[in-house]
C-alpha cells in the first residue's frame, strides 16, 4: 500500500524550492522565452550548490552498498525502506516547472543522464561520472536516444558502438537528434551524455548498449540547435558522432550478462530509464498545469468567481464548471504521479504506474492550459501574461520520453497481457 502522504522534511524541501522558482525563474520568464536559448544564470547560479548538496548524500548511499553495506550480492543491493529522495525530486521538479519549465530542464544535474547511468550502470560506474556533479564549475546531464529513423520504435537505431581490438576502445558513430542539453552538457560543460548505440547491428533490441559520453570528447559536434513552440530556454540539439573514441568500461554495465541484474542490461536499461524519467516528465507537467489553474482561480477570483464546493452541479455556471474539471483533472494525475514515485520509493516495479501517469499528465496539462488562455479571454492570448507561454509549454509532456501514443500502447499491452508483437 502507498501512502500518500508527504514526509515533512520533503515538504520543507519544496517549500525551499518554490522560493527558487519565485525569485530565480518567474521573473525570468518571458524574457528567456523570448530571447531563446539563452542560459538562465540566476536560476543556475541558485541552483547548483543544491545539486551537489543532493548529488553527494546520493552517492553516499551508492557506496554504502557498493562497501558491504548492502544486503546482496555484486554492489546491486536495494537499500533498507523506502528512498523519500526520489519523492524529494519529484516534488522540486514540479514546482521548479511552476516557475518555469524551460528554465527547470537547464537545472544543472545529471537529469536523465544521471537517470540512465543509475538505471544500466554499475555502482562503480554511478560513483565514477556522477562524482563530477558534486564539485567545480556547474555541470549538465543529457540522453540520447532518439535517431531520424529510430524514435518511437528505438530499437531500431543506427547508431554503432564497435569495440577497437587494439586498444580495447568503442568507436562511436552516428546521429541523434532532439537531445535536451546536448549543447550544455557536450558543450558547454564537462558534463556527461548516455547515449544508446548498438554494438551489433543484426542483433537488435539485444544489441543495444548505453555509454558515456564526457564533456568536450573529441568526434562530438552539435549538428544543429532547434528552435522550438515551448520550453525555449532549454536546449535541444542534434549530435553527430564521429569516431568518437570512448574508454571501454563507459559502457554502462557489463559485457559479462551474469554480472549484472537481468533488468538492467541492453535494451532492458533503458526502458529502466524511462520508468524514473516519467513520473518526472509527469511533475514537470504538473507544475505548469498548477501555474495555470492557481492563475485562472486568481482572475477569476478578481471577477468574483470563485467555486463553492457544495453547489450541486447543475447550479454550477460553465465557467466554474470549467474550473472545476482543470482542479479534478490536475488532482487526478499527480495523485497518478505520486502513486509511480512512491512505488519506486519502496522499490516496487512501477512500468504500469510510470506510463499511466506521464500519459495522464501529459493530456491534463494540455487540455487545462488551453482552458486557461480559453477562461482568461484575451489576456490569455497576450503575451503581457504567461498563460500563452504555458500552454506553448505544455504540449512536448504529450511528446517527449514516449509519445502519448505510445505510453497508451505500454498500458493497453500491460492490463490486456499483450506482447510487444502481438500489439503494436
Ligand atoms: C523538445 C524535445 C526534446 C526532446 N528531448 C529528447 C532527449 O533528450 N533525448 C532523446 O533521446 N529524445 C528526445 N526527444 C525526442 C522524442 O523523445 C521523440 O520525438 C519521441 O519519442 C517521438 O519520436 P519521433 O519524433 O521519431 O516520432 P515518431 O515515432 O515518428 O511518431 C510520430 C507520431 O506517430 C505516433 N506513433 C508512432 N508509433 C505509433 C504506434 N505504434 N501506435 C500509435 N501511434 C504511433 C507517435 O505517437 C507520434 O504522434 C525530444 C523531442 C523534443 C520535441
């Protein structure tokens, strides 16, 4: 059974985090959705103490295991309890995502980066490249996956990994695109990005490995940076790989299947990957859609509208109607939200719940954005208030870490006991 109720020291936390969100991003706003691409220094600045606050107590725990402290075998060992640090994340992603989404994704952190080294890597391999994240200049964390012909269906993806007999190192080539970070990371850091190649092309899904990829490696290039509808300040980018020369054991993992958990290998690490990055894909929507609704409620409010609960409904006017369904509709899947994180805090697999949520997220907040430029007249339409900019915002939740179409898909073929095969 998952309580729902939030520890008070993570409540003090986010209480932390939304004055970040008021002082370092809301005003930032407009300005960096306007001037795209522009890197937000207060919000960074701010930030990045925290992260490696955060990053040094998280690798205190992987040594803890990786040091006998654990109560399995190879360093894989689940700590005792729930880990509320994952629910301490989630709820700073979504107010982070209150002040500004764009702004929220430029957070220097290993962000899905680190998600995916902590998912297929070894606890020596998670002490080694996230240990960078706790000192020197700010750093970011990037994934690739996504390839021009390999996107929803990513196992079928060309980029190649191929090890040099000769010096015992891959050779990296290939293509990604629409990497979040990639510049920031690659770039503009020595940050780090995992990224997903196949080490042989007739294999598979069963091919596929995951690698590290360090700031400033030589072979990287950005091919191209997007401009985008939403989340402006952040960066998205397409990479070319070539030669890229990478020490062996960046390979995320073992070659060696029996020295690693059967969920973690391959292909198996990054759909791993995908259950901690959804629910936090599904916070971030939460956050905007919050931004929003209290917004909403507030002019409205000016307007002298304000709900009363106990009306039956079909007293209700269609304004308060409306406003009624963006709160259910928002209370409905962040408790989807925090039902998958507190799975993952108790070590529980959380598939199902990471899909049903991001799914969930991902449509309210679309469709409670579009109701508030629709509520709001038009000042929603303005650009002098945000709610324009939210709504722009909202829709890459439908898009990013597996399409709604997809996380549908991963439901459906879940509840009905369907095969990848047998339901596409
Ligand atoms: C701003 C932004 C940031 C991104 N960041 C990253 C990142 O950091 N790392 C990364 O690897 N990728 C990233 N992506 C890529 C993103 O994950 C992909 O765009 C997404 O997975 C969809 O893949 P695709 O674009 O190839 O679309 P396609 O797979 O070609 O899909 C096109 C449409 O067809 C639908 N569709 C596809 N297959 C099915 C099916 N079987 N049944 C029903 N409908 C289907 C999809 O839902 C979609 O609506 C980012 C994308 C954007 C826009």
């Amino acid at each position: 059974m998952i309580s729902f109720e939030i520890p008070e020291s993570i409540v003090n936390q986010s209480q932390m985090t939304k004055m970040v969100a008021e002082q370092a991003m809301r005003p930032y706003s407009r300005e960096l959705d306007e001037h795209e691409h522009q890197r937000p220094e207060a919000f960074v600045n701010m930030t990045w103490p925290f992260t490696q606050q955060m990053m040094k107590s998280a690798l205190k725990g992987v040594e803890k295991r990786l040091h006998g402290n654990g109560n399995g075998s190879n360093g894989h060992a689940a700590p005792k309890g729930p880990d509320f640090s994952i629910l301490g994340f989630i709820m700073m992603v979504e107010q982070m995502s209150w002040g500004d989404a764009g702004q929220y994704l430029c957070l220097p952190h290993p962000m899905l980066g680190g998600s995916a080294v902590q998912a297929a890597g070894t606890p020596e391999q998670q002490l080694r490249f996230l240990k960078k994240f706790t000192e020197g200049d700010p750093k970011w964390g990037a994934m690739a996956i996504t390839e021009p012909g390999a996107g929803s269906d990513n196992s079928s993806m060309r980029t190649t990994a191929i090890l040099d007999p000769d010096t015992n190192e891959w050779i990296l080539n290939g293509e990604k695109i629409f990497i979040t970070n990639g510049k920031l990371a690659l770039e503009e850091s020595d940050g780090l990005c995992v990224v997903w190649a196949t080490i042989d092309p007739e294999a598979g899904r069963a091919g596929i490995k995951s690698f590290v990829v360090e700031g400033n490696t030589p072979g990287v290039s950005i091919a191209k940076q997007e401009h985008k509808l939403g989340i402006r300040a952040s960066d998205t980018v397409a990479l070319h790989f070539d030669n890229v020369r990478l020490p062996f054991d960046n390979m995320l993992g073992t070659l060696d299947a029996s020295k690693q958990p059967a969920a973690n290998r391959g292909f198996k690490g990054a759909m791993k990957t995908f259950d901690a990055s959804r629910p936090a894909v599904a916070a971030s929507a939460m956050g905007i859609a919050r931004a929003a609704l209290e917004f909403t409620r507030d002019k409205l409010a000016e307007e002298g509208i304000v709900l009363d609960y106990t009306k039956p409904r079909h007293e209700l006017t269609a304004v308060e109607r409306d406003l009624m369904e963006m709160e259910a509709r928002h209370k409905g899947a962040w408790l989807l939200t925090l039902r998958a994180v507190g799975m993952m805090a108790h070590g529980e697999s959380n598939r199902l719940a990471a899909s049903m949520c991001k799914f969930r997220a991902g449509e309210a907040v679309t469709w409670i954005t579009q109701k508030a430029v629709e509520l709001l007249g038009p000042m929603g339409y303005s650009r002098e208030w945000l709610a324009e900019k939210w709504m722009r915002d909202a829709k890459i939740n439908d898009i990013y870490e597996g399409t709604k179409q997809i996380n549908q898909l991963i439901i459906a073929r879940s509840i009905l006991g369907y095969s990848r095969r047998e339901l596409k």
